[in-house]
C-alpha cells in the first residue's frame, strides 16, 4: 500500500525502466518475459474499463506463469482511439493500474498482459489478417450499449446507420467492430481453422446473447448461409463484471507521477472492490480464467440480477435524492442516514425478494460491501454521472424489480418512490432554484412531462414506452404520487424520513 509520498523524479514507463520501476519498491511490475507472450485475444475497446478488469486478470495469470498464449491484441476502430494507439505505442503497451482504497492509500501495479494495439483505419487488412491468426482464440469487447447497434425500445439491429451499411456494401475493408469479425471468422472458416469465441465484457444484461443477435444480424445482411453457420458455430458467452472505474483525470496522472514515481500518460484508477462473473462457453481453447479470480459458471444471470438489483438500482437510489439535496458525490450522498436507510430497506424489502439464490452467489458478501464501495471518497464518482441516461437505466433495473413484487403481492412503495425522486429531478430544478443539466437520449420528452406533472401528477409515469401500464396500477401509483407531492411540499429531506 502507498500513502501520501512525494518522489522527487518520476520514470517514464516503457519496458527498459520496469527493472527502475520495480527498485523504487512503491509500484509492483510484470515478472514475467513479455517478449514470449503470445497474443491469442484480440479486443475492441481499449478504456478504462477493460485496462481494470480484463487486462488485469490475464496478467494475474501470467505473473503465475499461466496462459502465455493469452495475452492481449487492442485494437480501435474510432478515430478517437488514435489517440490511446500513440500512447500504447510510446508506453511500450504498459500502464498503471490504481486502486484507491477508502482510507486514501493507493495499490499500484503496472499491467504488462497487452503486448500490442493496432488502430484499424490506417490498416483494416492487418486487423483482419492478425483476428484470422490460428493463435486468435477469443474476440472481446467493451465497445459500450451503443456499440452493439440495437433499437433501445424493441431490440432490433439498426441496418441504417451509415456505418454499417458501408461495411454491408465494402465488406472487404470493413470500418466497424461488426465488419472485422465477419470478415475474420469468414477468412477463418475458409483456412479450415475453428471460429474465435466472442466474449462481451460490456455491462449489458445478457450481454452475450445481444452480442450475438446482433452480429448475426448484421452478417445477415450480407450472407445469410454466414450468418446461419455463424449462430450454429461461434460461441458468445455471458458475462458480469463488477468495479466502479471512474474516467482517469489530470489529477490521477499527476497523482501517480508524484506519488508513485511513474510517468504515465494513461493510467487506470478504480476501486478495490472487482467481480467478473463469466459463462463457461467457449469454442475449444480458454485462459484457466478461475486462477485468475473470475467465476466460472454455466448461468451468469442470477449474478447479474444480483448486481442490477442491488448496485445498479442502489446508484439511482442516492443519485436523485442527492441531487435535491445539494450532494455533488456518490460518496457524499451515500454517507447521508436517511438515504443509506431508504437504499437499506429498498434492498431488504423489495429487491433480495426478487433474486435467485444460488449456490456460491454470494450475496451476503457483495450486500456488506455496496455501501462501503458507495462510500469510498478516494473514487470520486460524481452522482451527474450516475443519474445520466436514466431513461436507459430505471426501466431496465428497477422497474423489473417494480413488476416482478407486483405479481407476487409483494409491495413496491419504495420502487415507486426512487420513481418518483427520478420524475421530480427530471424537472430540471432543484429546491432552491439551482439548474439541473438532464443528460439523457429522452432530454426534451422527460422534460416536457416532468413540466406539467404538476397540474397532472401522473404525466410522467404514463409515458407507455418506459412505465407500461404502470400508472394505472394502483399499488405502484399511489406511493409514487404520494411521494411526488411530499417532495414538492416538503422537500427531499422530509420525505426520505417519513419513506423510512
């Protein structure tokens, strides 16, 4: 662990000073020889998110001198990747990872498990050659919810963008994370050579099976026979990872050069706290993921369900209520008592009732830890990052958890409170005249009816797309008003004491 420290003159990271890093005693550095390293992973979305979780296990496992025929192959397919393509390059493919622990002190190490980063645009044939490779096992993505193409409301592949109708009509030099894997299985298929396993690390709820739609969708439009051999062949497996990775700011680069003593130029910051949940479905060859510390099962879904329930709908619980009451921070908002006991009792009466227990699931566990993470100071998540898209995020969470009570005869008051804090923020206005900056694809439409709400109470939930027929179900309706109109009269503060 690393306390507050200064050190005088920092080393630039590249693969000839890891030996000066490793002296200084304060950042632990790849003991093993990346120049044997063999790049049977080729991934599409280099950030944060992957450099916190994924990366970091291959490594885990090469530092225990296990799956040197796994390490990782980036690759960026938007122009704003070029940047992290000089970067890798320049680093030697090396950076920092951080976990800043609550009490302040830091747990640094510099991850060696991506050995090279190749920027698509300036070469589509290399990336397709590298992924139609024989030592190219698996294929993974973080490429976001957007990156996978679907129609928010019914689930159907977007053919019109522009982008894929270039790739449909100049399939050989594809532009799109679409493209390059069906130009790649195709080559494959043509060798003789076995299909890559597909693994979506993006936290989407059955992110696997939307991985899949959607890319046999897309090779539909070009081959249909292809796309066929594709859903018969080609393995997408399930998976959930868990860890708050906050974007990496200046502060964080200049925190780890003067603490640390490392030159980065892209460091990772996230964390202790880490779960990756991963279905064991993969075409012949894997990395012995278990020693790594992921969960190996053959159905992610109750851990999945898990997560949304508990840390997915315990972040909308504190972002609204935070935001009337003048918080800036997750971890201001979840130190606040009357909003940890609204999350506390949200958790125990309405979502655990709604989860599958299953052996080695784990809740008590991940349940004591949640607050603790929410609190962490060190993270600094900021409750704007947590409210945004809540149109993408209420329905999905929390409102499943909202129908499925309903359907027992459990109650949902507190679902419908979280609702209701959602439709009172969504005004835009806060309780002293403050302006809320709404981000969301629904701005203007949430807008306009949060607007009238007050002449018409209901005008919120009886948006169809995102409520169903929620407005009219009594047992959801009246505490959500009754919530609304307290938080009108009486403020956020009153009404989190009298929900509780």
């Amino acid at each position: 662990m690393i306390h507050n420290t200064e050190v005088e003159t920092p080393i630039t990271l590249k693969q000839d000073n890891l030996g000066k890093i490793n002296a200084g005693g304060i950042v632990a550095t790849p003991s093993y020889d990346r120049d044997k390293l063999v790049a049977g992973i080729i991934h599409f979305g280099v950030g944060g998110f992957h450099r916190a979780h994924q990366a970091m296990v291959i490594d885990r496992l090469l530092a225990a001198g296990l799956a040197n025929d796994y390490a990782i192959c980036g690759v960026g397919v938007l122009e704003q990747d070029r940047r992290m393509a000089d970067i890798m390059a320049e680093q030697d493919h090396l950076y920092t990872l951080v976990l800043k622990h609550a009490d302040g002190t830091r747990e640094a190490r510099v991850i060696g498990s991506i050995i090279d980063y190749l920027f698509a645009p300036d070469d589509p044939e290399k990336v397709i050659e590298r992924m139609a490779s024989p030592e190219v096992k698996i294929v993974s993505l973080t490429v976001t919810e957007g990156g996978y193409n679907f129609d928010q409301v019914t689930g159907d592949f977007l053919a019109d963008e522009p982008q894929i109708r270039r790739d449909v009509e100049n399939p050989e030099r594809p532009a799109t994370v679409f493209g390059f894997v069906y130009a790649a299985l195709q080559r494959r298929r043509e060798r003789n050579l076995s299909p890559f396993t597909v693994m979506s690390c993006d936290n989407i709820q059955g992110n696997g099976a939307v991985a899949k739609a959607s890319f046999t969708a897309f090779v539909r439009l070009i081959d249909p026979a292809f796309a066929d051999w594709m859903e018969k062949n080609v393995r997408f497996p399930n998976s959930m990872v868990d860890r708050i990775t906050p974007v990496t700011t200046e502060d964080d680069r200049k925190d780890v050069e003067n603490r640390l003593g490392v030159h980065d130029q892209w460091p990772v910051v996230a964390e202790p706290w880490c779960q990756w949940v991963l279905e064991d479905n993969f075409n012949g060859e894997r990395p012995p993921f278990d020693q790594g510390g992921v969960q190996l099962v053959d159905d992610v879904e109750p851990w999945e369900i898990m997560k949304l329930r508990l840390a997915n709908v315990g972040h909308q619980t504190i972002c609204y209520f935070g935001t009337l009451l003048g918080y800036t921070y997750a971890h201001e908002a979840a130190s606040d008592a009357d909003i940890t006991r609204l999350l506390e009792a949200y958790i125990e009466l309405e979502a655990i009732p709604t989860l599958h227990i299953v052996p080695g699931l784990g809740l008590d566990e991940f349940r004591s830890a949640l607050l603790p993470r929410f609190r962490n100071p060190e993270i600094k998540d900021t409750l704007a990052r947590l409210r945004a898209e809540s149109s993408d995020r209420i329905p999905k969470w929390l409102l499943p958890v909202v129908r499925e009570n309903l359907k027992a005869g459990r109650g949902v008051s507190l679902g419908a409170a979280i609702s209701a804090s959602w439709a009172r923020y969504a005004e835009g206005v806060g309780e002293k005249g403050e302006q809320f900056t709404i981000v969301d694809r629904l701005k203007d439409e949430l807008m306009a009816l949060a607007a009238t709400q007050r002449n018409d109470p209901t005008a919120f939930i009886q948006n169809r797309t995102l409520f169903g027929n929620l407005a009219s179900v009594d047992a959801f309706r009246d505490p959500y008003l009754a919530t609304l109109q307290t938080l009108w009269t009486e403020g956020a503060r009153l009404t989190l004491q009298k929900l509780v």
